[in-house]
C-alpha cells in the first residue's frame, strides 16, 4: 500500500451516488477527526502514525491517538501490519473511502502534504526495508504534478523527484525488472528539467533498457536526445556513454555502419578520457573496444580491454557496472 497509488487521471471509477455518500459521511466528522482522516489519505491505504502526526495541525496532533480510536469505532480505519520499524499502521476499511478522503482536499494543500510526507519518510525509513526510491519519487512527484496543474512549476523539487525515480530505475534494472525500470525512468524523465543530471542519466538508462527490450527506433531517439543535451550542458561522461551506445545501435541497424567504425570511435573516446574523472564512461570505453574486438576476431586482445575495464570498475565499487564487464 505504500507504493504508488494511481495518479487522479486513471482512480477508480466510482459510481457517483457511492462518491456522494462516502464524501457525505466524511462531512459529518469532526472537523478534527476529518483532518486526521485526509491527512492519513495521503500516504496510501496503509497509513503509520508518525506520518499522520507529522501532518496534522498542533491542535489535532495533541490528541491523535484519541481521534485514531474515533475513526475505528466509525469503522473507517482498522489497526494493521506496520511496514516501518517503531511505527504504528492502520488502513482504511476501503480504498474507495481512502479516494474520498483525498479528494476532499484542495489541490495545493494535497501537493505541500505530499511533499511533507516524503521529507517525514526521509527521515525515518530504512533505506535498505523497502523500495524508499521509488516511494519517496513518487510523493515527490504527486507534488510536482499537482503544482502545475495549478500553474506553477517547481524546477528544485523536480530535480528531487528526478534523482529518486531515477535511483528506482537503476535498481530495478540491476534486478532485471525491465518493465518496472522502463516505467520508472520514463517518469524520471517526464519530471526532470532539461539541464538536469538525473533526467540525462535517466533518458540515457532508459535508453540502454529499451534496447534490451527490443525497442530499437525507441532508444535511438532516447539516445539522440541524450547526446544533443549532454553536449548543451558540458555533461562529459554521460556524452561519451551515449556516443558509444548509439554507434554501437547504428553498427545492429545500419548497412553503413561496421564494427570497425564502432571500435574507431570506442578507441577514441578511451583516449579523450584517460587520466580524467569520467570514470564510468572510461569503464564503458574500455569494454566496448573489447567487445568489437571479439566481434572482429581478436577475443585474445580484446580481453586486455576488457580487464582494463573490470581494473576501474573494482575501484568505483559498483557491483552492477562490474557485473556487465565479467558477463
């Protein structure tokens, strides 16, 4: 329940006398028992206290546990399996009770709520319980969305919500989640602005998972767009590393393309890159050059390369980079 919930564009469709009656019953509350209630909204189905009291106003705060048990005797929420160590959970008797609690608020309110309750969930989640990217990107993301449907863009927010689907995409493709990273870094595109880090390195990922897919005519166009922003912006590395995936795309697809060609430009770019910080395209050069070698018949010199490669990836520490070397 506290993965993503759809966005108001595909919520369930509900007839509209059970919407008029659910959001007539959420009326009749308390006006404190009701903030508790939206407030809950935010967060999912299951929702933890501490998120709640974090939200609430000081007044509703001070007698939360009181307003909790109220809202059970109304059989609207239950006690349920907390998913966050030390946190307290309840869920909603039904998800179509949670839709009408959230829609009550206003559109503003429900973006600052949103953003609030992915800084709360910062700050109190274990990293390593659960997937905390995708969540808090997806809060984050609520928020941005939700602020320019009234008009206003936050860039620094988007840039926040960039970075978390990003490192959601990138973890779910180290798992070989193909359908999982293409959604996920699709969305770290779609909210990131165009001089963004995270949106390049989310368009140039998302591109090498297209291209695992099969979706070919889809990647180069990712790695196109890639390659023209990376070099507006000085963005050297991720430059270098979608150069070398789209001639390595165009020598699958082109007749006027050769592996020759393709270890010319790898050979190249490993030149251009020793002795600089570009550390993860070098490893990408080097492995490139191994490989068109390989292809061309030369699997001797070729592992040379490819050794070079796995040399600077143990360095960096990044198991997934090295693992795509040794395969």
């Amino acid at each position: 329940a506290m993965v993503r919930e759809s966005g108001d564009g595909d919520r369930l469709a509900v007839p509209p006398t059970i919407t008029a009656l659910l959001q007539a019953r959420i009326d009749a509350l308390d006006p404190e028992l009701r903030v508790v209630l939206e407030r809950a909204a935010i967060e999912g189905e299951v929702f933890h206290v501490g998120a709640v009291a974090d939200l609430v106003p000081d007044a509703a705060r001070a007698a939360l546990d009181e307003h909790l048990a109220g809202l059970v005797r109304k059989d609207l929420v239950r006690p349920d399996r907390s998913l966050i160590a030390g946190q307290d959970a309840y869920r909603f008797r039904h998800l179509l009770i949670r839709e009408a609690a959230y829609a009550a608020m206003p559109k503003e309110l429900r973006a600052q709520l949103h953003e609030r309750y992915a800084e709360w969930l910062e700050r109190t989640a274990d990293e390593s319980a659960f997937e905390l990217d995708e969540i808090v990107g997806y809060h984050l993301e609520q928020a941005l969305v939700l602020r320019q449907e009234l008009g206003t863009r936050d860039e620094e927010l988007a840039t926040r919500a960039a970075a978390r689907l990003l490192g959601a995409g990138t973890r779910a493709l180290g798992r070989a989640d193909l359908p999982a990273a293409t959604g996920l870094l699709q969305r770290a595109v779609d909210v990131g602005s165009d001089d963004d880090q995270s949106q390049l390195e989310a368009m140039f990922t998302l591109a090498r998972v297209l291209i695992r897919r099969g979706e070919l005519d889809r990647a180069e166009r990712f790695l196109l767009t890639t390659i023209e922003r990376a070099q507006g912006v000085g963005e050297r590395g991720i430059l270098a590393r979608a150069r070398l995936s789209y001639k390595s795309l165009r020598a699958r697809l082109s007749p006027d393309e050769s592996v020759e060609d393709e270890l010319a430009q790898a050979r190249e770019i490993v030149a251009s890159l020793e002795g600089s910080d570009e550390l993860v395209a070098l490893v990408t050069a080097h492995t490139e050059v191994g490989m068109c070698k390989f292809q061309l018949g030369h699997a001797g010199e070729g592992e040379v390369d490819l050794e070079r490669a796995a040399e600077i990836a143990r360095g960096l520490d990044d198991p997934a980079l090295l693992r795509d070397i040794m395969g």
